[in-house]
C-alpha cells in the first residue's frame, strides 16, 4: 500500500478506494466516501486512485460507491467529484466498465444528475445507481 498510498499505510482509513475482487478478468473496485476520513484530500485521493487503477495494468475494471452517509459535507467537494470522474473515464476509459452507487443519499444521486452534463450518452449507460433496498458490497464481489 505504501506504493500506492503512502496516508493510507500509515492509516486506511484515510480514503476509501480499496480492489475488492478480480473475477474472470473484471476487477472491482470499492469506495464508500463517507468511511474516508480525509474524503476533502482532492490531490492524495486522486493519486491513490490512479496509482490503484494503474496497478491492474490495462484490465477491465468497474467501480461499486457506497453512498450510505454521504451528506451535505461530502456533496460540497465538487470539485474532486469532477475531477474524480474525469480521471476515472479519461485516463482510464478503455478499461472503464461501469460504475454502480448503491445506497445512494439524494446528496448524492444530485451529483450524479449534475456530472451527467458532462457525460456523453454512452458513458451515462455505464453509471447504475441501485436505490430500491439497502445493499453490501458483498453481493458483488
């Protein structure tokens, strides 16, 4: 971990961004913003997403968020969700599958409506938000 993060060594708690599984070429990655204790750390959230999404080579890969106990405090860093999802369907949109938020707050089911303005009809195919019951990232991986 320290390779990829060096604040996530020292505490994992730090930020969420954790490869949970890899199953028949499809690597799934997991974050639950709320869980991060510096989720406001735009520069070292984005490092250690891309030094993990960097690590799996040019393999498929999709991404479960968790929104349980994304709030207020979490939807105000616009600019990391931007910057966030610019880097993860940009710099890695070859390999890009799909993201799915389960348990979504409506903080952040509005960031979604607002990034899809910037998304092209195609890349909005690949964001799945499950909100009809209360789910773990167990069930995908």
């Amino acid at each position: 971990m320290e390779k990829i993060c060096p604040k996530c060594a020292a505490d994992p708690t730090s930020h969420s961004f954790k490869k949970v599984s890899e199953k028949g070429g499809l690597v799934t990655f997991y974050m639950h913003p709320s869980k991060a204790k510096l989720y406001d750390d735009m520069e070292g959230i984005l490092k250690h997403v891309d030094n993990m999404i960097q690590s799996i080579g040019n393999k498929p890969w999709r991404c479960i968020i968790d929104g349980d106990g994304f709030d207020v405090k979490h939807a105000a860093e616009i600019k990391l969700g931007n910057a966030l999802f610019t880097l993860l369907t940009t710099k890695y949109g070859a390999t890009f599958q799909e993201i799915t938020v389960i348990n979504p707050t409506w903080h952040i089911e509005g960031m979604i409506k607002l990034a899809s303005v910037a998304m092209n009809a195609e890349m909005y195919s690949r964001v799945k938000v499950l909100k009809d019951r209360k789910r773990s990232i167990l069930e995908f991986i």
